[in-house]
C-alpha cells in the first residue's frame, strides 16, 4: 500500500478510493489533524495543520503564509468532491493527556470555526463536521476503509471516540475561562472567530459583568455608608440622651414632690398647683425634646408665678425659683440638642 507522509502545514493528501493510498502523519505536540471523506467514501484526505493564525510560512515555498496550503486542501476538496457530502473528523493527539482537562480531550480552541470559515470561502456548503478525542493518540493513518489511531509502540487504538462538545462555541463554555479571557482569545485570532457572533457575545457578557461589578460596588459602598451613618446616629442619640438625662431626672423627682405637694396643701392652693402643672408640662417637653413647645411655656399666664420669686431683693435681678432655674436649663439642653440634629450629615442616604 503506497503510504502518503503528510507532514505539518504542507499541502496534506486528498486520494480517490481505488488507489490504495495510506495517509500517514505523526509529531503532533498541539497540531490538529482533518480527517476528511465524502458519504460514498469515494475520495478521502488527511491534513496536519499547526495553528489557525496565519504566519510566516516555513514549510512551503512560494505561498503567502503557513496557512495557504490549508485553504488550498479545502479547495481541492470543494473541486474534488463535486457537491458530494463531506465529513470532517478533527482531532488534537495528546500521547500523554488529562481526560478531565477539556482543552486536552478536544481539538485545539477555534480548529472548528477556522474550518468552517475556509469552507465559506471556498462555498464548500454541504459538509458536517466530527470533533474527535485523540487522547493516547500519536500517529494517524487514514485510507479508503477509514481512520487508525496508533498510540505508545505502535499500539492500535482504532478510531478515536467523539469528543464531549462539539463546538468551539461549547467548548469556550466549558474551560471554565473568565469571560474576558475568551474575548481576549477570540480577538488575538481573527480566524477562531471569522463572524464575529462569540466575540459580541463575550463581549456583551463582559460589558454586563462589569457593570454588574460597578452595582456591586456601589451597594457595597452604600452599605458601608449607612453604616457609618447608622453610627453617627448612635453617636447623636447618646449625645442626646446626654444632654437630656440629668435634666429629666431632675424634673421627675420635682413633679413627685410638687405632686406630693398638692395633695398635702389645702384646697385653693393656686400656687402649688402651678408649680405641680408647670414641672409636669416642661417635663414632658424635655421628653420630647421639642424646643418650641417648651418655649410656648413662657406665655403661661403663671410662668413668672412659679419661675421668678416674689421677694423685694428679687424686684431687680429677678431671681428664679427651682423651677426657673431648672426651666432655662431645660432650654440651653433643648437648644443645644436642636443644633446638634440639624448638623449636616453627608447625604448617604441617597441613591
């Protein structure tokens, strides 16, 4: 049987059946092999092709680049096959590989779409395409009967089995690669992706995680503002709870004993009845800690009665009673807590 060496990025082999020609070709080390041949098995061919990126020819003289010879092989086959079907088998031989790792137990990223782009070019249109799991795989030999696979010393593997996806489009979905990893792919090489549709899609899903990201950094900024602001809060209510507690204390003793003091005067005492209203009124403005109710209190018609003593040394400085001490310190406290909540706090709150 005459054997045909199809050596790596040199033209390959394309027989018609009859001739008895065995297409061999080994020393992958990350080459894809194209096994092809028609439904009728009338013609069949065997390419080794490096790389889908087109560079500098090394193999061939007189083309433009590594490639070439790949386009002219689907060419061939186009004229060759006269409209008859195509099958395509690819396949990465891995003498050694991780059937775990996809990229290992599948041809090599972007060999399915690349094929598919030359077949446009050349309108070779009715044609399927087999992507082929050549793990242990070192050497290929292809006549009309169909494809051998040899591995370690010549062992006979047959042919090889179906690879889990079948395109590079799941393919790309199983490495289990970062979106921008697989845009950054399928824009280094123009020839995995001669459409464009994986890039837009990478893309788009690129453009969403980020702006996914962005939202996420933005709730976790909020987050950590209202914290503070929650904070700051607390901080305030102590605050006020400062400024107010001792006074309230103050004025709960002073209305149990003006209450006290009520019940033991007789009947028509005016006096301690103010004194008894008044010291519950201005507590339960202290509670609220409403500065304009507390002020309202001045225009009681007994505020100066129960605020100001009545003695003649008090005709000029007008001395104050218990009660009108502790209504103006009421007043600085409920004052000095009013400005302390309309501080301007930043506006975190906001979205």
């Amino acid at each position: 049987m005459p054997r045909v060496d199809v050596v790596m990025d040199s033209g390959g082999a394309i027989s018609m059946a009859g001739s008895d020609d065995e297409h061999f070709t080994d020393g992958f080390g990350g080459c894809t092999a194209f096994y092809a041949r028609t439904d009728s098995g009338e013609i069949y061919g065997l390419y080794h092709l490096s790389s889908t990126l087109d560079r500098a020819p090394q193999m061939v003289d007189g083309v433009s680049d590594s490639n070439e010879p790949f386009r002219n092989w689907i060419r061939d086959l186009k004229a060759q096959t006269a409209g008859q079907q195509v099958h395509f088998f690819l396949g990465t031989p891995w003498l050694f590989g991780d059937q775990e790792k996809v990229e290992k137990s599948h041809p090599i990223l972007g060999m399915e779409r690349y094929l598919r782009k030359i077949c446009a070019q050349h309108e070779l249109e009715n044609y399927d395409i087999t992507l082929l799991n050549m793990i242990d795989v070192e050497c290929i030999s292809i006549t009309e009967k169909g494809m051998m696979c040899y591995g370690y010393n010549g062992k006979e593997l047959g042919t090889p089995p179906m690879a889990k996806y079948q395109t590079d489009e799941e393919i790309f979905e199983h490495l289990g690669w970062s979106n921008q990893k697989c845009l950054q792919y399928l824009t280094a090489d123009p020839n995995v992706d001669f459409d464009g549709r994986l890039r837009e899609k990478y893309k788009g899903r690129c453009e969403q995680e980020a702006l996914e990201k962005q939202q996420l950094e933005m709730q976790a900024k909020q987050i950590e503002m209202e914290a503070e602001y929650k904070e700051m809060e607390q901080q305030k209510q102590a605050k006020l709870v400062a400024i107010k507690q001792p006074i309230l204390d103050v004025l709960g003793n002073m209305v149990a004993q003006y209450q006290q003091l009520v019940d033991e005067s007789p009947k028509g005492d005016s006096q301690a009845v103010f004194q008894y209203l008044f010291a519950q009124e201005l507590l339960g403005a202290v509670e609220s800690g409403d500065l304009g109710l507390l002020q309202e209190m001045k225009r009681l018609d007994y505020f100066k009665q129960v605020t100001e003593k009545s003695s003649f040394s008090s005709i000029f400085s007008k001395e104050r009673t218990e009660l009108g001490k502790i209504f103006y310190q009421a007043e600085l406290a409920l004052t000095s807590a009013q400005a302390l909540r309309v501080e301007e706090s930043p506006s975190i709150l906001r979205k």
